[in-house]
C-alpha cells in the first residue's frame, strides 16, 4: 500500500501542517514531511501527495444517528448508498437506526446490516438495537443477545417512537447499565401529540395544523433523566429540539446525572417559520421549532449542555414527500450537509472553532457509542479515520449530486459553506476531490 501525505492542512483549524498516512494508521504529524518517492511507480512505498491547500483536516465523523433503511425499505435508502453518502460528507461511522423491516429487535438482524456495513466498506456501521420488541413499547427486546453478537450493540433506541412506559424504560436501563451500554430515547410523549403536524405555537394557529408541543418532549426528558439517576445508568437524548429541553438537560448535568444529548443540523438552522410554504420537505420529527429554540439549542451545543451533533438523516422516496402536507412522511436526509450546515450555525458565527467541532461531531459521539478506532486524535500511531473539508467553499445545495437514495433535503438551493474534498477510512480513500472512490 502507498503512503499518503496530506501537506499544509489545518489540523483541528490550527496553523497548516502534514500529515503522513501509512497504510491504517497516520505515521506522523508535523511541518515539512518528506515526500520521497511521490510519483515513482512500483514500490511499496510510493507516497502519494494531496495538497490540502489549507483546508482544515478533522478525524473522522461520526453520527450517532442515521437511518439506512435497510432491510425493508431499500426503496429509500441501502447501506450501500447511506454509506457512500456519509463518506461524502466526511464521515467513517455512523450508528443505524434499529426502525427497519424486520426490525433490528435480534442478534441476527443487527448481525446483518453490520456485515453489510462490512461488505461495502464505504464508512463503519454499527447498528443500534430495538428496546421493546418491533418497537411496540410493550416488552423488552433482545438487548444482551444483540450485545453479545457480532455486532457488540452498545446503544439501544426505539426511535421513531418514544419508550413511553416508564416501567420499560426503567427495565431497559437498568439492563443496559450490566454492560456499559446506553439507552437512546426519542422524547414525545404520545398522548400529547396525536394528530400533530408541527410546532405548537403562533404559525401553527395560523396555518390551523395540529400542533405539537414542547412540553410533550421536555416531560419525557425530566422522567428519563430521573429514571437514569434512580437506576445510575447512561441515558442519551435524541434530536433535542426545545429551550425547556436544554434547561432540563443543564440541571440534569448539574445534579451529575449520566445524561448525553444531541441536536440535529435542521434544528439549528430552520424554524416553524418555513412550514407556512406548506412544502412537506420541512415536516420533521420533532418539528422544526422557533427561533427563540434554534438560538438555545446553538448556546447549548457551544457550552457542551448538548453534547454532539447528529444526523437523523431520514431518506423518504419522492412519492412520500411530493404529496398533502398532512400525509407527507416525516424526515430530511441530512449526511451530506451536516458539516457545511454547523460551519453557518456555530463556526461562522463564532460560537464555536473546528477544534469543537471535532469534539461535537467526531470525539463525544464515538465516545458515548463506544465506536473504535473513531474520534481519536489526529497523531502518530491512531487510526487514518480522516476528512478534509474546504472551509472557503460556498455553493447551493444541488440534490441531484446526492449519494443518497433520497432526495428529500430541507437546504435545495440554498447556499451553505464549506465542502469536503477528501475522506479515508483506516488509510483508504474513500471520497477524493469530492467524488466517490
């Protein structure tokens, strides 16, 4: 295998320097790396040159969050294609939702979508189990079993509904807390948001939709973060979307409660104000909430009340969502814009620099799902887990460029900052000048 030595990147945002890769792992960091052999053909230790031209290098992300689809709707999504479409953005893991058909409820369903993760290469994927069985609330799921398989299911999610049970809830804590592992919750309190469309608020009695509450999310949150300090087990909290949220999470971290959380791209960026075009690529859930929420949630992310940012990338086909508001599905596919939506949100405005994004978007998540060999140190001896993204770049979003499956992005036309140019997964180059491998 060929070397590969990145020269004059801003590592973490700092002052240019280069990196060498040597097969998997980086052999070195520092100013003016040797790059004897560059060009020279048919030696093991060919090195091959990319100039970074001052395009900030930050490990590997990773997204706690993603929906893959697969099995059962590979109309929307595959592995294959989620993949390629979190190498695009920058990623090399990403955690798969358990809300497939079969569900990933057993050891032998979160056995296959990791082993299709393995087949294509194109980033890791660590499948989260079910918490109750087919996601019905009803009865815990095989959590050990999927612990204990192949895959070394470590987080465990009904998302897309809520665990809403307080007495499974606890169960599934105090199961999880054996084996170090955590319990993701999808916060929304059923009974208050049936026959919701959106944000409850001024636009939703404008628009006459049904609307959706803070407080259905905050009360699941205030229960659950109890819960994890009667039982002394980790709870993280999904797409948090309110200002009542981050002040509940705040006290919760201030009593020392194990709780993590983690907010969404589009949550930082859109309001309700959008769903007024009545166009169904800004149905969501949670809903896109008010400014008052989006300036929180940038504040939390900053000051590390909210611990990273995730996806919750959600790929619809186009009948789904070209359709009456009302029966749209929701969801926003987001892997290939996340990056470029938290340089507008957080770096461009100064709240926080490259080296926190590193932490929000690659460190803590892989920390928190205990995924190896990512979110580690960009330095001699780790993991080539890497990305280059071009901080000076400014475009509009084109869908049509997508790898995705879907189409359904809430930023069409809409200009955003900052591109990534280059990914590699344990030293094989995944994504280069923007294009697939």
């Amino acid at each position: 295998m060929s070397k590969i030595l990145i020269r004059g990147a801003k590592v973490l945002g700092g002052e240019p320097q280069d990196v060498l890769i040597d097969g998997e792992v980086i052999d070195a960091v520092g100013t003016g790396l040797s790059d004897d052999g560059a060009g020279r053909a048919g030696g093991a230790q060919d090195v091959i040159c990319v100039e970074a031209d001052g395009k900030v290098l930050l490990p590997g992300l990773v997204d706690l969050h993603t929906h893959l689809r697969e099995p059962g709707r590979e109309d929307s999504e595959t592995v294959l294609t989620g993949t390629r479409a979190a190498a695009s953005g920058g990623y090399t893991a990403v955690f798969a939702m358990a809300n497939t058909f079969p569900v990933a409820d057993t050891a032998g369903v979160v056995e296959q979508v990791y082993r299709l993760g393995q087949e294509h290469g194109y980033c890791d994927v660590q499948p989260i189990g079910a918490v109750t069985v087919g996601l019905e609330g009803k009865k815990l799921a095989e959590l050990g079993a999927m612990h204990e398989s192949a895959a070394g299911v470590t987080v465990f999610s009904d998302d897309g509904k809520c665990v809403d049970d307080a007495v499974i809830m606890r169960r599934a804590l105090e199961y999880v807390k054996a084996f170090g592992g955590v319990v993701a919750q999808h916060a929304q309190e059923p009974r208050l948001t049936e026959g919701a469309q959106m944000n409850e608020g001024v636009v939703s009695a404008e628009l006459g939709l049904g609307g959706w509450p803070a407080v259905a999310e905050e009360s699941i949150i205030a229960r659950d973060v109890l819960l994890a300090e009667h039982v002394g087990s980790r709870v993280h909290i999904c797409h948090l979307s309110t200002a009542g949220s981050v002040e509940i999470v705040r006290w919760a971290k201030s009593r020392g409660i194990d709780v993590t959380a983690e907010v969404t791209p589009h949550h930082l960026l859109l309001t309700d104000e959008l769903v007024r075009t009545y166009n169904p690529v800004f149905k969501v859930n949670p809903p896109l909430r008010t400014e008052r929420d989006v300036l929180a949630l940038r504040e939390a992310l900053a000051d590390g009340t909210i611990d990273i940012v995730a996806t919750d990338h959600a790929p619809h086909p186009h009948e789904d969502k070209d359709c009456e508001w009302a029966a749209a599905a929701m969801g926003m596919v987001g892997l290939e814009t996340a990056l470029s939506v938290v340089q507008e949100t957080m770096v461009d405005t100064g709240l926080l620099d490259w080296a926190g994004v590193a932490d929000r978007m690659s460190f803590t998540p892989a920390r928190i799902g205990r995924a190896k060999g990512h979110g580690r140190p960009v330095s001699a001896g780790e993991p080539a887990n890497i990305m280059l993204v071009d901080t000076a770049y400014r475009g509009a979003v084109d869908p049509a460029v997508f790898a995705s499956r879907s189409r359904n992005t809430p930023y069409l036309g809409r200009e955003l900052p900052g591109r990534v140019t280059h990914t590699w997964l344990r030293g094989k180059a995944t994504l280069v000048d923007g294009k697939l491998t």
